[in-house]
C-alpha cells in the first residue's frame, strides 16, 4: 500500500488521522486525573533519580529550557520502562532580583509576580508532556521550605560553619548588593555585567573552605561527570603547595631587625636568594602604617583609590600594566640578611596567600615587569644549563651579578646560582631546591610548608528583599543569637510596599524583635541569603517534600539519592554544582545523609542558537518561544525535533525545517503503526513463530531486532538522535513490508510486535503519539508509560545472508550473497555462475575461496 492509499485510508475512517491537539489534550487530562507521574515508592525494584536544573521563575520557558526538561524526560521514561523505580521531580528556584525589581516597577509584589510566572511555567510543563511527579512540586520562596533553609544555617552556625565577618566584598552597584566571588565571571557580576565595586562590609560567610581538599579529592570519583566541568572545579578550587616564609621587618634605618614579621607565600622558595623587593597590596592596613607621614603617603592614597575600581582578576593579568609605590622600609631575607626593600603593587591581591608576596623579579614575569618598571634589581638566581650568565655563574654562591639584560623573567627549567649553599640544585615548583630551602627555613623557625587554595569562604548575605532571611538576631548585650528553631521560619514579609533599593532594613515591623538570649530588645538580621543556598539542597527535599518534622528523612535519601541523572547548562559549572557538593558533605557530617556526592551523573546540554548561530536574547529579538512549535505542531513533534536534531551536549542551530521533517515523521509512523496493527488484527494474534515466516517477514523480523537493539544501546548512551534514527529505519521498513507484501501474506504476529515496539521506542520522546496508538491501535489497557522496554535478540538480529567478493585473478569481478553457512563448494558454485559470462571460452585453473569473505578464480 502507497502512503497516498494509507493517507486516503484514514482519510475515508479506516482509521483516523493524527490530530496533535487533540490528542494531547485528552492525554494530558487524564495523565493528571490518574496522577500517572506520581512516584511509586517500589523498594523492590532498582531506583533511578533523574533531575533537571530547576527554573528561575521569570517569565514562560524558552528554548533552552524547553531541551533540558525533554532530554530528562525521555531519561526518565526510558528507565521507567526498563524496569525502575523512578524519581523525577520539579519545582522552582524562586528567589532572586527579577520579582523584587518587578514588584518596585508594577507596584505589585514580589510573591504575585513570582507565583504567576510559576502558573504559567508549570502549564507549560504539562503542556510539553514532561512526567513529573508534580505531588512533589515546591518552590523556594514556600516558607515550609525556606524553614529549612534557614534550620540548617543554624546548625552551620553551631558547628563553626557560619559566621560574620568584615571584609573588602564585591559590591555590585546596579543589583545593590555583595556578591561571592563565584559570581564575579571575569570581572563583571554574574548576573547583570556591571563591574563591582570594593566595599567594606559586615557580612555572612559559610566556610567551604574547610572542605576545599575534600572537594578537589572527590572529583576523581565523579567519572560520570564531563571532565571539563571538572577541570573548572579543580582550578576555582586552586591548590598550591610551596612554603610560608617570614621576613623580619627592620627598623627605620633599614637594617636593624625589629620583632614584627611579614609573612609571604610561595610555590618557589627555591628563588629566595633573588628577592629584590617585598610587597604588600594597595588595601594592606600594614602598608598604611608604614608609609604613614612619609613622603609617600598621598601616591600611595591614590594607588589604593585606583585599585579599588579594578577586579582582582584584571588587577593579575599579565598584560596589565602594573603600578606600585615604595613604603621607605626594609625587610631582612631570612636566608643570607640582605635587607629588601617593601614596596606596595596593585598586582597583590589582600586574600590570596597571606597577602604579601616576596617579588623575585628573575623568576616571576609580573615582579620583572615591576623591577623593570621601578629600576630595581633582578638579581639572576636561577639559570639555564648552557646558557652564557650560567657558565659564568654556575659555582657562584655569593651574589656578584645583580642585574641582567633580560628581556623577560627565566619560565625555563633551570638551576641555582648565586644562591649559597644551594647553588647547583636544580629549581622549579616543587623541585629539589623548593624542598631544600624549605628544609633550612623550618630548621630556623623562620618558614614551613604550606598548602593555599585559591577558594575563598562563601558570602552568602545579600541586601536584597526577596531571598531566605538569615536566622539571626544581634543583640548589643549579647551579640549574633540564632533565632530559636521553634520559631523558624523567619517569615519574609511578603506584603511590603517595596521602593527602589528598599531592604529589609527599611522595615522596623520586620527587624525590631527581642533578644531570644536576654530578653532585651534587639534587631533582627536584615540580609537574605543567597538564593544559591536554596538551590544547594532542593534536590534531597525531593526525596520527601512535605515532610513537616525535618528537612527530609534519612530513608528517603538513603532511597533515593544520589541523584543517577542531574542534567543542566554548562553555566553552572563551579558555582551551583559546587556549592551543592559543599553542602552535602556539610549534611553528612551532621549525619543527615550517607552520601559524600549528590550526582553520580552530570549532562551538561548544548545551547540552542537561533538559525544562524547567535545566542536566542530578547535584545536580538531572535528568541523562538516553545509556543511557537506546540501551537502548529503539537508537543510531540517539538520533542522529537529538539531530541533529533543533536545528540544532548551538542550546540545546535534552530531549524524550523527540521520541525517539519519531525512532524512528517511523526505522521507517517502513526500511518504504518495503524496499518501494521490493523493488518489480521481480526485474526486472533499468536505468538510469533519465527521459523514458520517466510523470507520478506523473515527479514522484517530480522531488522526489527537489528534496530530495537541500536536504539535501545543508543537510548542507554543518552544517543537520542540516533536512538530516533533507527526508529525512522524501522518505520521505513515496516513500511516498505506493507507496501510489498500483500495483506493477506503477511504475519499478523510479527505486524503487531512491529508495532507495539515501534510504539514503545517512540514512547519516551512522544508519549502522547505513543499513549493514543497504544490504546487505539494496538487496543491496550493501562499506558505505554508503564509498558516494559521490549527485548531484543542479538541471534535473531543476524542477517542469514552474508555478500562474499568474486575475483577472477585477483580483481574484483562481483558481489553476491549467499547464505551465511554456505560451504566452499556451494560458495564456488555460486561464485562461478555470477561471473559465468566473463568466464566463457576461459579455462580455470584455480579457484581459491575465503569462505565469509571472497572466492577468487584464477582463469586464463
Ligand atoms: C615568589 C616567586 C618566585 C613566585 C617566582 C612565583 C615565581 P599560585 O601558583 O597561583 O599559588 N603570590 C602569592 N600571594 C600572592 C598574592 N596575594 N597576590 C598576588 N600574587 C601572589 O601562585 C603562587 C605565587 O603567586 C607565589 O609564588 C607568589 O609569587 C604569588 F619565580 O613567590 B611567588
Ligand atoms: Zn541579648
């Protein structure tokens, strides 16, 4: 049968043609009456927890979106039918600026906006088929969730792992608040671009850096992670291991040691006989004392006032031009006495090492520059073997050379010179050298080894109205008092008239309480936390949301995490990955949860580009919004389209065409899976007895197995765009089945498997498509959604026939197929009678045959 006669076929109501609207709208009615999504809670099958990133809550679902949730779903529903018991949830990160500043613009508040764009997310969910279990569906700003929030902050209080303290922060001026220094993203503020200003601040911090070794150790356990993503971790993590060392601060006069230190860090002690100078950052308050009433004093005032408008990444850029000022004092080189010279550079930074570095202009590019810049020495203390300075130098322990012509620092491998008793040893991190002088410093109480990470603690308040109110009180008497756990949560006031730039901390009715210590008045904390917290531990409420007593139950975590699938943009990469792995070890040493890792698994899905390459923004006016594809199309063909058009981690470019193309697919299965099952579906259908086909369905048979098992491998690999291809190869063959084999030869059995399997492979992808046949063609009960995944058999899936090579005296004459257990007479008969015509009049001498491969007859 043409398509033309099936499409006339549904046409005249042999069966009806595929109407999307429709059927979506029936199935997603009674999916919801059913609560199909709903968790079973099966102990004894295997669990699967699959997740997606959930939203920020602003405005309808884009594209992007749209490609996350589809990827998850067809995981979800693919595992279901393979057999799992699965967990799929979702819910709403809804905290943030975009509901505060549309509550100030619309004079509305920040609760209504935030709950409306949730309506409408979640419809739209429903609308894309997504199989959440949506009795699990919270967002963060619900205080039945905020309150633990909030429950934990406390108990990382008590534990040491909170606390205030006051420091230079960023502070971003056009979202009015502090930032962490994960969401300063080269330079700019993560969220608005505006480039943050150093402030001075009292502010809340929770110390992820006491877990920084065990974060960079735990991810060589997570193999199922992109390695890219880890190598960002490993670095944001920064750990560098070299030495602490103290210079003595001499007197006025430069050289008299006094009894105060200065220490520096750094990864090459080994350059210790080349400092030429010792320096401090423009924000040190040791810095300000020195350089106090000397002539000095007004540049160095105006280096700290310029330093302030750079971000410490440009401050350490190598291109960068850097500018100092000397403070008048000296230090003394612990190892050979020399005094040194303490200037202050703005390439310091005041919280990496501790704050002061030794400059070793002849192994440090950036201390050359400066050396350069200020006409100070560079002292040539490691050299390269061959090299001119290192003949000359190479026994020399005393420092004779103390400038070079050099155009840049020495980056090669080289070896001491000019360096004592060390002269000769071989130098570079973590070389021979590093761990001799590190040896004598410690032999004279005046160094020691010293492991830096480059993780700063995690600010987490933030002057903004709408996140998590931190759960503390100050009290003048008594000091920060957590509020009592009974009283939690904090309740966010949620009926405030908010003007622009209001905190908290604008509203007496919010802050003015009493002391839970002494009983005296006393103010609550006003900042909210960052809404990363609320995001680093949805996905253990999942695992029992409407738990009242605690944040969740040991046995519902212990079921169900960790979390097997997680799948997100890429842009989450250091700082919500990291912070839920933080939080999590933070949890299991409060013996909350049994886990050191939350996701097992991280797919990190490509972008979707408008047609021409460019990122999808509301400024380039080039966003293609979901409703565009389900209104024509229907959310079955835009699943498709999304899943085919490139595997998950691949960019792609929007194509209206390819939509089309899923949508004639989708059309043209839903033809033959009709034909297939109404062909004997009036005989009563047997089980397929495989050896009583005939050749056609044979081969139909055979390639049913061939395919179901590549696109059940390519499913399992998370390959969705192959795992649809051989579901298209399946349907052309079906196709072509029905179009050669007249109704009455075909197996009706082997049509109804076709079918229904085709019909369940689909089913993860399009499961309104793959619901609607399984009832009305296929004639089930129950859903495909809950269908086991059928099963495939690699023996069946071999082809009987094999093709074999004809040579006549070694070239190539012909191909043919024979049946695969042809013997070597059968393979040379055949061989002979395909190329019999070439072979007239010829005499054979020879025949040689390779069976499985080639019959070679040599004739002259
Ligand atoms: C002397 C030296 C000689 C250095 C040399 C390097 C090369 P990583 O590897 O990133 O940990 N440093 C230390 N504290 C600093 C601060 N607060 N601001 C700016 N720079 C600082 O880098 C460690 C190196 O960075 C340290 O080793 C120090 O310079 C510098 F041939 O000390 B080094
Ligand atoms: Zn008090």
């Amino acid at each position: 049968m043409s398509e033309n006669e099936a499409e006339a076929k549904a046409e005249a109501g042999t069966f009806p043609a595929y109407d999307a609207e429709d059927i979506e709208a029936k199935w997603q009615r009674a999916w919801e009456e059913e609560g199909l999504y709903r968790t079973d809670e099966d102990p004894t099958k295997p669990k699967k927890y699959v997740l997606e990133m959930f939203p920020y809550p602003s405005g309808d679902l884009h594209m992007g979106h749209a490609r996350n949730y589809t990827i998850g779903d067809a995981m979800a529903r693919h595992a279901r039918m393979r057999g799992y018991d699965v967990l799929h949830p979702m819910g709403f990160d809804a905290f943030g600026l975009p509901a505060e500043n549309a509550a100030i613009k619309h004079h509305t508040q920040a609760a209504e906006w935030t709950y409306k764009n949730i309506d409408n997310a979640v419809r739209t969910m429903r609308r894309m088929g997504f199989s959440y279990d949506y009795d699990r569906m919270f967002n963060t700003c619900d205080p039945e969730y905020y309150r633990w929030g909030q429950w934990m902050f406390i108990k990382m209080w008590e534990r040491g792992l909170a606390y205030r303290a006051t420091s230079p922060v960023n502070w971003c001026p056009t979202c009015k608040t502090v930032l962490a220094n994960e969401q300063v993203v080269e330079g700019r503020c993560w969220r608005c671009g505006s480039v943050p200003e150093k402030r001075k601040l009292s502010q809340w911090y929770l110390k992820i850096t006491d877990y920084a070794q065990e974060l960079l150790d735990d991810l060589d356990k997570l193999t199922g992670w992109p390695e890219n993503v880890r190598a960002q971790q490993r670095n944001w993590i920064g750990r560098s291991e070299g030495a602490e060392i103290d210079f003595r601060l001499a007197a006025e006069d430069g050289v008299t040691p006094t009894d105060r230190t200065i220490t520096c860090f750094t990864t090459r002690a080994d350059t210790i006989f080349g400092v030429s100078f010792m320096l401090l950052p423009p924000e040190s308050e040791l810095a300000a004392e020195l350089i106090a009433g000397s002539e000095h004093e007004a540049a160095f005032r105006s280096l700290k006032v310029a330093a302030e408008k750079v971000s410490s990444v440009e401050r350490q850029g190598t291109d960068r031009e850097k500018h100092g000022v000397p403070t008048g004092r000296y230090v003394i080189n612990p190892i050979n006495g020399r005094p040194v010279p303490i200037w202050v550079a703005d390439y310091v930074l005041m919280d990496y090492g501790t704050g002061a570095v030794m400059g070793v202009p002849c192994g440090d590019q950036r201390d050359f520059e400066f050396a350069k810049k200020y006409g100070l020495e560079i002292a040539p203390i490691i050299c390269e073997k061959g090299d001119a300075l290192y003949e000359r130098l190479k026994d020399e322990r005393e420092l004779v050379v103390r400038d070079v012509d050099w155009e840049q620092a020495m980056v090669a491998e080289g070896y001491l010179v000019q360096s004592g008793e060390f002269t000769g040893l071989k130098g570079g991190k973590h070389s021979e050298a590093v761990a001799a002088i590190t040896s004598w410093l410690e032999a004279h109480g005046c160094g020691r080894e010293k492991v830096q990470f480059r993780l700063r603690d995690w600010l987490i308040s933030r002057q903004r109205y709408w996140g998590n109110p931190i759960p503390m009180i100050h009290c003048d008497r008594c000091g920060d008092v957590p509020v009592p756990y009974e009283d939690l949560p904090v309740r966010l006031p949620e009926d405030l008239d908010l003007g622009a730039g209001d905190t908290l901390a604008e509203y007496a009715s919010f802050y003015e309480t009493t002391c839970p210590a002494c009983g005296g008045p006393a103010r609550r904390i006003t900042d909210t936390m960052d809404t990363f917290t609320c995001s680093s531990w949805y996905y253990l409420r999942y695992c029992d949301p409407h738990n009242d007593g605690t944040p969740f139950s040991r046995g519902s975590v212990d079921r169900w995490m960790p979390v097997d699938n997680y799948i997100g943009g890429i842009e989450h990469a250091i700082l919500h990955l990291l912070y839920s792995r933080f939080w999590t070890k933070v949890l299991r040493d409060m013996g909350m949860i049994g886990i050191d890792e939350p996701f097992e698994n991280l797919l990190c899905q490509g972008m979707v580009k408008d047609g021409h390459g460019e990122t999808m923004s509301k400024s380039k006016g080039n966003v293609v919004p979901p409703s565009s594809v389900i209104e024509p199309y229907g959310a079955d063909t835009m699943r498709l389209a999304i899943l085919f058009i490139a595997p998950p981690e691949k960019d792609f470019n929007w194509d209206e065409e390819a939509v089309a193309g899923a949508n004639r697919f989708i059309k043209r299965a839903w033809r033959v899976v009709w034909e297939l099952s109404l062909t004997g579906s009036d005989q009563v259908s047997q089980g397929l007895d495989v050896s009583a086909l005939d050749v056609r369905s044979k081969e139909l048979n055979r390639t049913l197995h061939e395919l179901g098992l590549r696109c059940t491998a390519d499913f399992d690999r998370r390959q969705f765009n192959t795992a649809i291809s051989a579901c298209m190869e399946l349907t052309n063959a079906a196709s072509k089945y029905l179009v050669e084999v007249p109704a009455t030869e075909r197996s009706a059995a082997l049509c109804q498997r076709v079918a229904h399997d085709l019909v369940c492979m689909l089913a993860p992808i399009c499961p309104h498509w793959a619901e609607e046949l399984f009832h009305e063609a296929l004639g089930r009960t129950g859903s495909a959604y809950n269908e086991p995944w059928p099963v495939f058999d690699a023996e069946l899936a071999k082809s009987d026939t094999i093709e074999i090579v004809v040579q006549i005296k070694g070239k190539n004459r012909a191909r043919i197929d024979v049946p695969a257990d042809s013997t070597k007479e059968q393979l040379e008969a055949a061989a002979r009678t395909a190329v019999a015509a070439q072979l007239e009049g010829k005499d054979v001498r020879k025949v040689i045959v390779v069976p499985g491969r080639l019959v070679n007859i040599v004739a002259q």
